[in-house]
C-alpha cells in the first residue's frame, strides 16, 4: 500500500492489497466504541484532570458544558472521519 500526497493537498492510498482492503473496509465497525465504556472514556475524556483542585460546582458546571457543547462534537468528527475512507 502507498500513500501519496495530491498537489491539492489531499492524500491517496494506492497499491492496496485486497486484504489491505478488507481491513479498512472495516475500520469503522472496528473503531465503533459502542458498548465499551473504557472505549469511550479514552476516546472522549473529561477536560478536568482526576487530581484537579476544582470545587464541585463548578467541576459540575464544566462536565455539564463539555458534554453538552463540546463532546457531541467530537463524536461526530470522529464518525465522519471513520466514514471518510469510504468515500
């Protein structure tokens, strides 16, 4: 398998084997983090640091934030990566 730069700055992967193939075709299912809690801790994990000095409320207050405005995007940059090797 070779990977070349474009002149538009974009990259192709050629000489891939059919068993290369078969392994990117599924790339996405295998890179799925459903069901795997410790998948998804490592792949999203929280902006505060476990020993972080930070007073409960707004530790809460923060977690709130980055699962609500934050962490929906990063999943979804993360799906969409994922697909993109189908493309």
């Amino acid at each position: 398998m070779e990977l070349v730069k474009n002149d538009d700055s974009t990259w192709t992967l050629s000489k891939v084997s059919e068993l290369e193939h078969l392994m990117l075709s599924r790339l996405p299912d295998s890179a799925d983090p459903t069901g795997c809690e410790e998948a998804v801790d490592r792949l999203y994990p929280s902006p505060i640091a476990p020993d972080a000095e930070i007073d409960g409320d707004k530790s809460f207050t923060l977690e709130n934030d980055w699962k609500e405005f934050i962490e929906p995007d990063l999943r979804s940059d993360f799906r969409d990566s994922l697909n993109a090797q189908n493309l």
